[in-house]
C-alpha cells in the first residue's frame, strides 16, 4: 500500500524537497510499524531542509525529527497494535526516515507511550520543542530553583521551547521574564504566563564578563552572545539550562559566572536522552501543561506546507509551535 511521504534529496549539493507516495518496502528496518497522524516543524527540520546544517546524513530521506500516531504492527515488548506512540530525536531525519510521512518505522526503543491525557495532536503540538521545555525545566529543579528562589528567563520566548517553558513555568508558579524580538507580541507571551518582557537586543550584542545579577534561572534556546550574556546576569548558585542555537552555536563568554557565583550551565539534549528520562519528561507534561494555553501556541500545516512554514521560522514569523497533519 503506498503513502505520501516529503522526501528530501540531495543533488549538486543543494537539498530539495517534494511531496511523494512510497510503498512500506521502502520504510528503513524497525520493530514497530506506526500510522503517523502528526508531526511539528522544529527549528532543526529547518535547517535540515534547507541545507544549512548537515542533519541528514544520506539521501534520499524523509524529514521531520518527531512523530505522533497509533501502532500498526510490533515485535517490540511491550508496545502492541494499538498503542499511542510518541518519537522525539533518535535517527529521525538523520539517518533514518522521519515523521513527514503517513508511515514510520521505527525502533521500539525509540518509541514512548502518549500518556492518556493527550491527544495524538496534543502530542505533536508539545513536540521536540516542547519536551525540550519540559526537560529544561526538570534541570532548574534538579539544580534546587524553586519559585522562591527568583526569576525564570525564557530566550526565544515565541519558538516552540519559549512558548512551552512559558506555560510550564507560569503553571508552577515561577515569576517568568520572556526575551523577544518581535515586542508587539508581548500579549502572546503575557496570555501564556510570562509576567515580564525584555527586548532580545540587550542579550545579543558581546557579553561583558560578569554582570549584575538579574535572574535565578533560564531557559536558552539561542546559544552564542546571548546564552554569555544570560550566564553573566544569573544570580549565585542559579541554574541555565541551553538546548538550542538559533543565534549560533559558538559561546563567547566567560568562566567568571561558574567560579565566582557557582552558576550551572545544564546541557539539554532531547536526541539521545534514556527512555526513562523520556517517560519522566512526558509524565510531567502530563501533569503540568495546561493544554488550554498549548492550543493557543498551535498552527496546523498539511505535508505540502512544510516549506512554507520553514520559511516563516527562518525569518523569524513562526509564533509557538507548527503541527503537521500528514494526512492532510
């Protein structure tokens, strides 16, 4: 039986992309079979996409970092026909087929059970970005902030990881100052739980080596002269977590924060984390998302419309998070 597919290839060195049908004999080895309902649009299927990253490491392809759907088939223990299943990182859009398809097949490891209180699409519209959020938030607990302790920066703040750590830190009680570039969405940002915004200029230029402190905590996901400004501005003992690069993946900052006020850089990766930092990630979306807030961060594109939602993200236009319905 065929299925619609966006496939990517790589020609003279340029990669392109089109929507095309394939037959299950052309899905890559697995142990579980999976009819995908959605997948998102991450910052790292942008550059994917378009080339400006080495993501996809053999042609031809399909993209798309992460998947939601219902098993067909499994030899895995523990995942049966049926089941609800989740993929986030892994070998997806790297090595193996990804989540812009109506099929997947994957590793079962890969794979963990949607908990019941989301949908297939609840599922996608938290996505990579937002079990990154969720993973950045259990690294501040981890590292002891509480909402006594202070302040919560969230950089980024209208991407998918900003707008999801927004609503988890505004639900648990956290004060959240929101960085952006695009002010006349400060309501968005408001309506989602951040109680403060700042102007993203005035963490992007060099960093000076230490700074006064301004925050307990915070989430990056732009990397280079903002993640050194963040760190030179973070209170003693506070904790920031970073899992992203939309800036640039250098770091051109100073060791003062970390041995003058014993601050901690926690990296987040969301590619190769261990199953059961997966299930204690989605265990806690389950219990801290508001999914009223989620739904207002949400857009939803067809396969066809992923090159134009890319775009938008390159350009910075993308507000939250971008759903794909690969049956549409």
């Amino acid at each position: 039986m065929l299925f619609r597919a966006l496939l990517a290839t790589k020609i003279d060195g340029k990669v392109s992309i089109s929507v095309v049908n394939m037959a299950e004999q052309d899905l890559m080895p697995g142990d579980v079979t999976v009819s995908v309902d959605y997948s998102t649009v991450n910052f790292k299927d942008a550059l994917a996409i378009t080339g400006q990253a080495d993501v996809i490491r053999q042609f031809p392809l399909i993209p798309g970092i992460d998947f939601a759907g219902t098993v067909e088939a499994s030899s895995y223990p523990g995942i049966v026909a049926g089941d609800r299943v989740v993929a986030n990182g892994w070998a997806l859009s790297q090595t193996h087929h990804g989540g812009f398809a109506q099929k997947a097949r994957v590793k079962g490891e890969w794979l963990v059970k949607i908990p019941d209180a989301f949908s297939t699409r609840d599922a996608m519209a938290i996505g990579t970005a937002g079990y990154s959020a969720m993973l950045s938030v259990l690294a501040l607990e981890r590292g002891g902030l509480t909402p006594q302790r202070g302040d919560i920066l969230v950089t980024g703040a209208n991407g998918g990881v900003g707008s999801v750590a927004i609503v988890l830190l505004s639900g648990l009680g956290y004060r959240v100052i929101a960085s952006t570039g695009r002010p006349e969405e400060a309501d968005y940002l408001r309506n989602l739980g951040a109680a403060e915004i700042i102007d993203r200029r005035t963490l992007s230029a060099a960093a000076a080596p230490i700074a006064s402190e301004r925050w307990a905590g915070a989430v990056d996901s732009v990397g280079s002269h903002t993640l050194a400004n963040v760190l030179a501005q973070t209170q003693y003992r506070g904790v920031v977590t970073a899992c992203g690069l939309a800036q640039g993946m250098d770091l051109p900052g100073s060791v003062l924060p970390f041995i003058l006020r014993n601050v901690t850089l926690a990296g987040i990766d969301s590619v190769n984390a261990p199953q059961e930092v997966r299930v204690q990630a989605w265990s806690r979306l389950a219990r801290d998302l508001d999914l009223d807030k989620l739904a207002h961060t949400t857009r939803v594109v067809g396969l066809a419309e992923v090159p134009a939602a890319i775009d938008r993200m390159l350009q910075g236009k993308v507000q939250g998070r971008t759903v794909v319905d690969v049956n549409a």
